[in-house]
C-alpha cells in the first residue's frame, strides 16, 4: 500500500508524539527513570498542609507512570504541622517526602536527603528555577528541596477608592506610595481616621506580614541581615558609609507618627486584612494567597494587585518570597524513587502546570514563569519571583515575633529607633548562637 505525502506526515507526527511522551517520562526528564521487569513494589508517603485534590490528578498520573509505585498524601493541620513532622522523623515514623517551607533549610537541613546529582545537575537546577530557589534550597552546592509555587509579597489596592480619588494608577516606587498617603487618609473634624491610605507602620498585632514588609525595605535598601559566616544578625550595620537597616526602619516607622504627614496606621486599628476587605484602607500589602481570603471577606470589593513598590532610582527590583516544596526526608527507605516523584511533580512542567492551575498559586519553574507572566492575576507575581530574594533564618516565626516587637517599641517610643533595631539585632543573634 503507497501513503499520500499527507498521510506520511500525519504518521510521522504521531510517532514523533508517542516518542516525546516516552522521553518526557522515561528520561528526558531530570531524575526520570526507565522501568524494568525487575523494578521494585515501592510506597511512598507524602504529608502536607496542602488539600489533596490539589495533587490528586498527578499523582494519578505518576502511578500509571511508575506502575511499581504506589503514593499516599496526607493533609495535616497548618497550624501543628512543622511539630507533627518534628516528632514523627524523631520517632523515626515520618513519611518519605514532606512539603518544606522556604525559610526551613537552617533549622531542617539535618532531617532530609539531599538530591543526588545524576537526578538533577547543579546546572539544570540553576537553568530551571530562579535565583531565591537557590538561596533558599540549595545554597552550599546540594539541592534540599524543589518549590512546588513561588509566591512574593506585593501591593493590594481598592480600584474603587482610587477611582473615587482621582487616581488612576498604582504606585511604582516608595515616592509614589508615601505622596499617595495624604490623598487617600480620610479624617473627621477631630482628626480620627475614617479611612485608611495604607496598612504600614504597624506591627503584627494588626497589620499581616507587618515584620515581613519590614525584612523586605531591609533587603531594598541593601541592608546585610546577617554577616558573611553567618554567626550574627548584622541589620543595623554600616554598609559602605550607610545604614541601610536603620533607614529602612525609619521609613516604615513614620506611617504610624501622628506627627508625620505621612501618618496612616496605628495599633487601635483592626486587623489589615479585614480594614482592607470592608473598604477602609485603601492599601495593603500581601501575598497572592490572600486574594482569596479577601474575597471570602468581601466577594463584591473591586481590587487589584499590582508590584511591589521600589526603592526610588533604584536599577534592580527587590521582592520577598514565600513559597512551599517538597522534601525527602532521612526517613525514607526508598529516597532516590521519593526523589523521583518529586521531580516529576516540580521539574515537569505539564504536572507544575497542573498543579497551579489547581491551586491558583504562582509558577516557580522558568519556563512556567516567563509562560504566565502576562497573566491578569498571577502575572505580577511570577515576574516578581525573578527578583525575589531571601535570607537565611534558623526560625522564621521567632524572627517576626523580634521584628515585630522592635516595631512595638518604637511606635509605643518605649525606645528609640537606633536601640530597637540594635536589641532586635542582638535577640536575633541570641537565637542563631542558640538554635545554629
């Protein structure tokens, strides 16, 4: 039988398409693997704080895939889970992989199994994510986990409130946002706040990620948060000639100054998320997982995000991340096929796509970024993973608690600015000496 010219080339296609789906899955991947007869039964465990239907579809796909392997997620409480997989790995009871926080590596290094190279290069690793992956997952040359989302604090504003005002765009840079606060403040005869600008100058006991906003105008304005061997907190040092950390600091601090024209905030008022929500404050700053929490609190308010505002004249963005991975943990018996399955679900694009798509988070691969940065809602936050950066923490929580309280001091002046960044400085060292 002789083929048409056409038919040729619709045969040739499928081929060409049976044959990269066998290479997407069988090798062509990093860390994938060829099945043999002899492969062996294998079970994996996962926990997670994440809702299972959010893996549901790839894990699935990967027991067709690895038909030798069989995986079981299970969703723990936020709240408790960090202690639950603590006291489990100690009673060696822990699953195999477990989803990693990406400010863990210093305080949990010792609890999982790095990648082995012939899995994932250091170079493909380095192609195929943005830098803060590394800062925060693989920082000395080994890979302790891969991010399953990246997401970065950015700016949330009332479209409503804007319009109302005459303004018809966001600010682009910190000039912007303070020039904004007079405009937007809306005050009775006595002068008490009716509406808010801007939830800043807080702390945490009203404004959420007050004392990460803080870290992030920090890291803007090129403050060293720690020294080079990591043996102190260094924010309140000199950086050539200047205080970078100091200077941050009293940026943030003057929201909350009633003698300041820049005044916004102060600790009588409600939490930010639920001012923001009712349409009393016009701006806030937060994460792309807090969308959903506003419009849980009010599905008729008209917002937006948009980037986090820079430092004036700066040539380079800075934003701050928070995000998840996964992790294989010392518990494993079965490592390099846990180490597999995460590959499958962070390194493959198709599942990573899946896998945002489910849970409206946004990408952390390259590809998927530069795929979705023009995105209506998640486009601001996948460009700003580009530029995110990180620091090395041994306890994020304890370190917001100090931030936050060295914020509390200064807006209730039980201390000046300079004394409460050197006694957040030193509280922030006591905890690197003691937990290091």
């Amino acid at each position: 039988m002789q083929l048409t010219r056409s038919q040729l080339i619709i045969i040739g296609s499928v081929v060409f398409v049976v044959l990269l789906a066998i290479g997407v899955f069988t090798g062509i991947l990093p860390g994938a693997r060829t099945l043999t007869q002899t492969a062996p039964e294998v079970s994996l465990t996962i926990w997670g704080t994440d809702d299972r239907e959010l893996f549901n579809e790839n894990l699935n796909n990967y027991e067709t895939l690895r038909t030798n392997v069989r995986v079981k997620y299970t969703e723990l409480d936020p709240e408790t889970y960090e202690q639950t997989v603590i006291n489990a790995l100690a009673a060696k009871s822990g699953p195999d992989i477990i989803m990693f926080n990406n400010s863990w590596l210093v305080k949990h290094y010792d609890k999982i199994i790095p990648l082995n190279e012939t899995q994932l290069t250091q170079k493909s690793f380095q192609e195929m994510f943005p830098e803060v992956v590394g800062q925060d997952f693989s920082p000395i040359d080994k890979i302790y986990a891969l991010p399953l989302y990246i997401d970065t604090l950015a700016l949330f504003y009332n479209r409503d409130t804007f319009d109302k005002k005459g303004i018809a765009l966001p600010p682009k840079d910190w000039l912007d946002f303070q020039n904004l606060i007079p405009k937007l403040n809306e005050k009775d005869l006595s002068g008490n706040f009716l509406k808010e600008a801007a939830a800043i100058g807080g702390s945490e006991n009203n404004i959420d990620k007050a004392s990460e906003l803080l870290m992030l105008l920090m890291l803007q304005s090129g403050a060293k948060m720690t020294n080079e061997d990591f043996s102190q907190a260094s924010f309140s040092q000199s950086v050539e000639g200047k205080y970078p950390g100091m200077d941050a600091l009293s940026f943030y601090a003057k929201f909350s100054d009633p003698e300041d024209i820049y005044y916004t905030w102060n600790e009588k008022m409600a939490n930010s998320l639920d001012n923001f929500a009712n349409g009393n404050t016009a701006m806030i700053f937060n994460y792309s997982s807090s969308a959903g929490k506003i419009k849980s609190k009010n599905p008729f308010l008209n917002f937006k995000a948009t980037e986090m505002p820079q430092p004036t004249g700066s040539d380079k963005s800075v934003n701050y991340p928070d995000y998840w991975g996964l992790a294989v943990t010392n518990n494993s018996k079965n490592s390099d096929w846990a180490w597999d399955l995460i590959l499958y679900l962070t390194a493959n694009d198709n599942a990573a796509e899946k896998y945002l798509l489910t849970s409206n988070r946004p990408p952390a691969t390259r590809s998927l970024i530069q795929k979705y940065i023009n995105h209506p809602t998640l486009g601001i936050f996948a460009k700003q993973a580009l530029s995110a950066r990180s620091w090395p923490q041994v306890d994020e929580k304890q370190n917001s608690a100090i931030f936050s309280q060295m914020i509390e001091a200064v807006v209730g002046k039980q201390l000046n600015q300079r004394d409460a960044l050197l006694q957040a400085e030193r509280e922030v060292t006591e905890l690197m000496t003691t937990k290091k």
